[in-house]
C-alpha cells in the first residue's frame, strides 16, 4: 500500500512539472513579443542628418526635433541614449538586424518599411515637394518630365520619383545635402525631399536661389524606427502618446517646425 502511495504522488509531482512546463511554453507563443521596462536602460539610437529633425549645429552637436522629442521620451521613461549618426540606409538595415534599439530622423512609415521594423508612432505627418532653381524656368511638374531629378537614397522621396517619374532621370546620392548642391550648381533640374526639410533648407540658405515647385504630395506619417518584437514598443507609445496629450509635442513643432 505504501509503495503504491509513492508511485502515485511521483506521478502527481510529474504530472505538475509538465503542466508547469507547458504554461511556460504557451507564454512565449506571442513570436517573442516581451515587454521590458526602460527604466535605467541606456538605448542604442541611430539617426540620419535630416534638418531639422535631425542635424548637426555649428558646433557638430546633433540637434533638431527628433532629439527633443527622443529627449523628453527618455526623462518620462526613465532610460539614456547614444546617439549615432549614419545613412538611412545602413540605419534601416541595422534596425531590422536589432544592432541598434532605435532610428530616426523623420522616418516616414510606410507600408513597405513595416514588413521589416516596427514604429513608434506616428508623432506628425508631412508631405514631398520639388525643388527647383528661380531661374531654371521650371514652373509647372509637368516639365520635369526628361529632367534630371536628385534625390536621397533610400527615403520616401527617393521611393516616390522612382514610382511617379519614369520618364525623368534619377540621381540618387547618400546625403541630402549633395542633392541641395547639385541642383545649385545646375547639374540637376529639381529634387524632391519631404517638405519640412525643404522649407528649412530655403530658410536657412537664403542665397541659394531655390524655390519650392508645385504642392506637396499626400501626407506621410512620421515615427521612429525599431526593431520587430522590441520589448519597449508599448512603453514608447504610450509615453509619446502622453507627450502629444500634455502638449509637448505641440512646443517642439512650435521650435522646430513653425
């Protein structure tokens, strides 16, 4: 009798630890999707040069409005940052590959960038808008066709005039700031760039006889950058979310933007 007691309450025991095995396996069916708090975390970020969301001040210090608004992420949350600054496309890259926690510099999401990362966001949204030189006689979009047009690699710009101008000649260079410079410097017709940065760029350069051609295109919605099942996407939302309510966000656009 004693030995048939002690067979079964083995079994009872196994019987729990298999149970227990099992929740714990059910747990993780969510593809990894874990929640981590940020508090005391120092993240990886890396951001493209992109003013004024992202840029660098007479001093070479990275400022703009993405770095207020990471800023002010980082005091509700609790967690530090480095900042790195690199291309979009070996930010994006490094972002699918999880050697970085976070990418910005008015990353546009889209629905194509949404199969590889996920977003924080949106925080804002904007549009494309060309550019041309004063002089270049350039006044309607229709005349662009045939044109050389400069764009950056790898943002929604770049995506845009090889969807929409097939008849037009595409140069696609690694930072914006070369496509400013060739269609200065007559090599290039027109480029296209998100509306913001153009706007500034014109503002801040008012000997670069440039000027915007035509309207911006529909709104594109802007976030940040980070990897698939990132354990910090709900904390992330929820804080800039609390951003947006409290009027934060609103005193950045004020800043940066207005």
């Amino acid at each position: 009798m004693m030995l048939n007691n002690i067979k079964k309450a083995v079994c009872i025991g196994m019987g729990i630890m298999i149970m227990s095995m099992l929740l714990v396996g059910c747990g993780n069916t969510d593809g990894g999707n874990k929640t981590e708090s940020l508090k005391g975390k120092e993240l990886k970020v890396a951001t493209g040069i992109f003013a004024p969301f992202s840029y660098k001040d007479d001093n070479g210090k990275l400022v703009g409005f993405d770095e207020d608004l990471l800023d002010a992420l980082s005091k509700k949350c609790g967690f530090t940052y480095k900042i790195t600054a690199t291309e979009y496309d070996n930010m994006f890259m490094s972002i699918q590959n999880g050697e970085y926690d976070l990418g910005m510099g008015q990353v546009c999401i889209t629905d194509e960038r949404k199969q590889k990362m996920d977003f924080v966001g949106p925080y804002r949204s904007a549009g494309l808008q060309f550019v041309v030189k004063k002089d270049s006689g350039i006044t309607s979009l229709d005349q662009l066709n045939g044109k050389k047009i400069a764009v950056e690699k790898g943002t929604a710009a770049h995506k845009y005039v090889t969807e929409h101008c097939k008849d037009s000649e595409i140069v696609v260079f690694p930072q914006i700031a070369s496509a400013y410079m060739e269609v200065e410097q007559g090599k290039a017709d027109a480029l296209m760039q998100d509306t913001p940065n153009v706007q500034f760029y014109i503002k801040q350069h008012p000997d670069c006889n440039l000027m915007l051609l035509g309207n911006d295109t529909d709104k594109i919605p802007d976030g940040f950058a980070i990897p698939k099942d990132s354990p910090y996407k709900d904390e992330l939302n929820n804080a800039l979310q609390e951003l947006k309510d409290n009027g934060t966000i609103k005193k950045i656009e004020d800043k940066w933007l207005n």
